[in-house]
C-alpha cells in the first residue's frame, strides 16, 4: 500500500505562486503515476494534472499555462507548482494515485486565495 501526505497550502493573494507537495511512502514512488485534483465547497471534484512514470505530463486545458506537476522520485514526493493563482483556484489539493483499480489520495491541503 502507498500513503501520501500533502502540505504547502496557505493563504495567499491573487496574483502569488504556490508550490503543494505530496509525499509518498510505502511504495516505490518511481513506479507509481500521479496525479492531483482538487474539491472546492458546493463544488464536484476536479481534475488538475497528471504524471506518467515516463514524465510524461497532462493538464486540466484551464490550468496548463499556470500549473506545473514535477515529480522527484529521489525524495518520493510530487509538486504541484502553481503560478498566477486567482481565486477561483482556492479549493482543497488532493494528490492521488492508482493502485489495482483503487484510488489512493492524501488528505489534503487547503488553498485559500484573496484578492
């Protein structure tokens, strides 16, 4: 099994940058792809980047021009860096992964922007 632990959410104002990270244990993070989405209140969850084993990278078509998700398998952690934040970025950051068919995700970080 994997556990995945994020941190470097915050307040921050519109504008700022951010960079989430996501800790992962219990498994070779080499071989695991990653992802991260995330949950505003009243909203449904929502997909924000992904990244193979290879590297290869995909973003949500809203946030690819803001967003950045490196990984470094050498400290088994996932970024997400995230420039240019508005405040509609504001939302609880979940990284994820999948493990058999199941999803695994952390438990979240918090991301509150002010204007």
């Amino acid at each position: 099994q994997v556990q995945l632990i994020e941190s470097g959410g915050g307040l921050v104002q519109a504008g700022d940058s951010l960079r989430l990270s996501c800790a992962a244990s219990g498994r070779t993070f080499s071989s695991l792809a990653m992802g991260w989405f995330r949950q505003a209140p009243g909203k449904e969850r929502e997909f924000v980047a992904h990244i193979a084993v290879s590297g290869r990278t995909s973003y949500a078509d809203s946030l690819k021009d803001r967003f950045i998700i490196p990984r470094d398998n050498a400290k088994n952690t996932l970024y997400l860096q995230m420039n240019s934040l508005k405040i509609e970025d504001a939302a609880v950051y979940y990284c994820g992964t999948k493990i058999g068919g199941a999803t695994i995700r952390g438990q979240g970080t918090q991301v509150s922007v002010s204007s």
